[in-house]
C-alpha cells in the first residue's frame, strides 16, 4: 500500500494510474518554463483520463481494480495469436496447422521449391506416426493429372473430377477477390470449385470454372420468398453449363446440425443478388431441411434434382453423427432402388468461418472413421460400385489425399488449404470481417488488395504440385493412380515397440455382408438391423411413437 499522512491508503496496484496523474502535473507545470512539455501533458493527460475512466466505469471489474494497467493486459491479450504463431510454436505444433503445413503450401503456391534439408522433424517414434511404405519395383508417372468419373447409370452428364478440389466456402464468409481467385485457378487446373452453400455469385462466374452447386437449407438461389424450395429457380441455375454436379448439404463438419442467421446488416447488394434474398431482412439458414424429413424423401428429392438439372450428378454432403441415421439413408437407397451418384464426407476437424467452440471441437466424427464407416457401408451394402466417395477435412499435402483414398475416397476437397495458397495467415479473424490478407472479409478496403491475377496463379500452382507431389509418392510405393491404393498401404505406428497397417487397424466389410448374414462389426451389430429407410429417428423412439399411436 502507498500511505501518506493525511492521505487515505492507495492500493498498489492503483500506482500506475497514480504515477500517470503525477507526470500530468508536472508536465503543467514544465509548460510555464518550455513548450516541449506539452507533449507530456497530452500523452499523461490521455492516461489519466483513462484511469478515471477506468475507477467509474462498470463493466470491467479488472479495469477498475487495475486502472491504465489493465489495458496492457488487454494489448497483450489481444496478439496473443499473434505471438504465439510467430515466436513461441514450434513448426511443427498444429493450432489449427503447423508452421510446416502452411510453408509447403506456400512454396507450391509460389511455384518454388518445397525440398527440405538435413532430414524430418517429426518424431517417427511417437506412436500416431503415420507413413505410407515404398516399393522396390517404384514406377514413374509422366501424368499426374489424376480423375475419377462422377455419375450412375440415371445421370446423362457424367462429370470426370480431379483427386484434389475446392472445398465449399461461400461467397461472404470469403470476399469476392478471393472467390474469383478461387475460380480463376480452378478454371486453369481443371478442377472443381464448391460454390459453399451461399449460391452462386458473379465472382464465380466471371472466368467460367467448375462449380459444384451446393444446396443447403436455406436453398439459396432456388427458394421461394419464404425460404422453401422453388424448382423453377433451381432448374435455372441447374442448366448453367458451368454447374458440372449437384450437392446437397446435410450437414457442416465444423458446426454439424447447426444453421445460421446472416444479419440484414451484413446483406450487402451482392450477396442479396447470389442468395436471391431481400436486402433490409435477416438471412435463416435453418438447422434442417424443408424439402425432406425423412430417409425416403431424400432419395425423391435427390432424383427430382437430378431431373430438373438434365442429368447432372448429384449427391449430398454430410458429417456423421448418428450412426442409425446413415444406416437409414443406404436402406432407403435399397428401398427404393435410388442412389446418389456421389457423397462429400466431411469430418469433424473440418474448417468454417465461424461457430461455437463446443461445435468445433466436439461435435462430429473426425474424418478418418467418418470415411471408413461410410466406406464400409456402401461396401456391405452392395452400392459401392454405383457410388464415388470425396472427403474433406484438413487435406493440404499429397499424403494426406494417399490416406484418405486408402481408406475408401475417391477423391479429397481441401478448404483451408486454398485459402493459404490465397495468402491466407491463419490470423484467426475469419469471423471479425479484419482478415489482414483480405480472404475472409466482405470490408472492400480489405479485400480490394488480394490480387485476382496473382493469386489465380497461386491457387493453380497450390494444385498442381500437390499432385504432382502425390504422383511421386505413388510411384515411390509401385503404384500408378490413387485408386490403387488400399488400407494395407499406409502404417501408423500405435505404440512405440508396436506398427500397423490400416487393414490391420481399421475392420473393413466384405461386399454384400450387410444384406446377407448379420455384421458383427460394432457399429453395424448395434445398428444397421434397426435402422428404418422411413425415418432418421431412433429405432427404439420409431418403436415408442408407433406404440403411442396404437394406444
């Protein structure tokens, strides 16, 4: 405590405050003798008013404990991303990626060189190591351009997409540079760029790349004026020649089972006209669908787009959750003899603008069992065949399409990453609308200096040298396109004096064991047997209401 006579006790910790109301009045006293001290009564003046400010204000109870003082607290608090990413990780901490991970997009982004001296830094002894064997007989591949034929037998436009895509970002969660950025690569590579459930803006149109429509909820530019589905809206957009393939959106893996409001604020004139909604009102993205609630009428609605668009490809994405409720939609294809032609699986750990922790964290299976059980599924239900499989989350190198595909992908989405070869910084400011790199923001002061030109060129190199990168990887292990891989080609290490491969690690089911004996695989002896091609609810709360009924 600083106790003088006559004087009641200030605390201590008052004494920057105090020291600042001290300076002030020397410095109006060292006015009298020089006008250089002005400069000590305005910056002293300004801190002491923020002391006063502090002592009266109510809101922050710090602040009137630790006048002035708090607000280094809350400098520091505010760049604590900042230096932690810059001066306290490790390059090879993931929060969310590494300082590794970004690098090596970077450098493919730029078109240099992404080799790396002297040997790994990863400790190949820590057991969740993982690493895909080399062959002997290694073969070499002139082509790394790799595709997969989207379409079933009912789809009249078949669509031949690339292993590696953009993954769904709307167009205001992202600026318009960086969407025609996006598109512009796309166009240049070959590959496809997911529109994100935010329709289809001018920026994605402008250079003509490949779009995946996708539909969500909300059912932006095909919905009605009260947020429900109009087919001719959709059938106009469908026909678009650029629009190769459908997708439906069923869930998000960041923030599965979560909708979304966009404030009439934040409804600027271009995000009006992409959406096809009225400025001046809120935007509902609701947490479920209104055109379907149940197994079955997903696979009417997925032949009616399917229809309306002329034959184009059509499938859904989706997070797992409730194992029953996946089980569900394979028996309403059995049912009804309808099939998507493609599913996105999109796992837990995926990326999105914003959402609550406890969505991000917690909620939605990781993608690794995510792929694998859908996998399975169509496997022992007799529709892989008929079916493509992408997956998303955290794909930003050629390794991790191998292990993807290894366990059942057709192809992988990558989100984030195109976002770093946009010069994205991994600020952690996607929500605040003060992205620095000008990605992630709809404030055109912001967005106007990302470079469509430059990071075209970007997005195109990112691409391209993944793959090519994913090519040599291949031909390292004997093999000569990613289809060729299989669970047996990738090993994690599970303790340190233990390896496995992923056929060891993982059960994976034979074709047609669902539909002839009963699986005795966990998942599937719990659930598949009681799961209903007629509703996404709980076999035992089906029973319970079918019982009420009677009653």
């Amino acid at each position: 405590m600083i106790e003088a006579r006559g004087l009641t006790r200030i605390p201590l910790r008052n004494a920057v405050f105090v020291a600042c109301v001290v300076l002030l009045l020397i410095s109006l006293v060292g006015v009298f003798f020089s006008l250089t001290w002005l400069w000590g009564v305005a910056v002293f003046g300004m801190l002491a008013g923020l002391g006063l400010y502090d002592l009266s204000q109510t809101r922050r109870t710090v602040s009137r404990n630790y006048p002035v003082l708090a607000h280094f607290r809350y400098v520091l608090e505010s760049i604590g991303p900042e230096i932690r990413q810059y001066f306290i990780q490790s390059d090879l901490d993931e929060r969310p990626f590494s300082r590794e991970q970004r690098a090596v997009v970077y450098q493919r982004a730029k078109n240099e060189s992404d080799k790396k001296p002297f040997g790994s830094l990863l400790d190949m002894y820590q057991p969740g190591h993982e690493w895909i064997n080399h062959s002997l007989l290694p073969c070499a591949i002139e082509n790394s351009d790799f595709r997969v034929r989207v379409g079933g037998s009912r789809c009249k436009q078949p669509y031949l997409a690339s292993v590696l895509n953009i993954s769904a970002m709307s167009f205001g969660s992202l600026s318009g540079n960086a969407i025609e950025a996006l598109n512009a690569g796309a166009c240049k590579g070959a590959f496809y760029h997911d529109t994100g459930e935010g329709s289809i803006s001018r920026y994605h149109r402008r250079h003509g790349g490949d779009l995946v429509w996708e539909i969500g909820s909300g059912y932006f530019g095909c919905r009605n004026d009260d947020g429900s589905f109009n087919e001719e809206r959709f059938a106009a957009n469908a026909s678009d020649d650029q629009v190769k393939m459908i997708e439906i959106k069923l869930s998000q893996g960041a923030k599965p089972g979560h909708g979304g409001i966009l404030p009439a604020a934040k409804v600027t004139a271009e995000i009006a006209e992409a959406r096809e909604v009225p400025m001046g009102q809120d935007v509902i993205s609701p947490a479920a669908h209104s055109a379907f609630s149940t197994p079955l009428e997903l696979m009417a609605f997925i032949a009616r787009l399917r229809s309306l668009s002329g034959g184009k490809p059509v499938g859904f994405k989706l997070a797992i959750g409730h194992p029953w409720e996946w089980f569900a939609i394979v028996k309403a294809m059995l049912e009804t003899g309808e099939r998507p032609d493609f599913i996105v699986v999109d796992g837990g750990e995926g990326g999105t603008g914003a959402a609550p922790l406890e969505f991000i964290n917690r909620m939605g299976v990781p993608l690794t069992e995510a792929v694998t059980l859908v996998h399975n599924t169509l496997v022992g239900a007799g529709l892989r065949e008929e079916i493509r499989i992408g997956a998303a989350g955290k794909i930003m190198s050629g390794f991790h399409i191998a292990r993807t595909m290894a366990l059942g992908a057709d192809w992988c989405n990558s989100a984030r990453g195109f976002m770093f070869s946009l010069g994205c910084i991994q600020a952690l400011n996607c929500h605040s609308d003060k992205c620095p790199s000008g990605v992630a923001t709809q404030d055109p002061n912001r967005s106007r200096h990302l470079d469509v030109a430059d990071k075209t060129a970007r997005v195109y190199h990112f691409h391209r040298n993944t793959l090519k990168a994913l090519a040599e990887m291949l031909g390292a292990a004997g093999l000569s396109h990613p289809s060729e891989l299989g669970p047996e080609h990738i090993v994690r290490r599970v303790s340190e004096s233990e390896i496995q491969s992923y056929d060891q690690i993982f059960a994976f089911l034979k074709p047609n064991e669902l539909l002839n004996a009963k699986c005795e695989h966990t998942v599937f002896k719990h659930y598949w047997e009681n799961a209903r091609a007629d509703s996404f609810l709980p076999p035992a709360q089906v029973a319970r209401l079918r019982f009420t009924k009677l009653e």
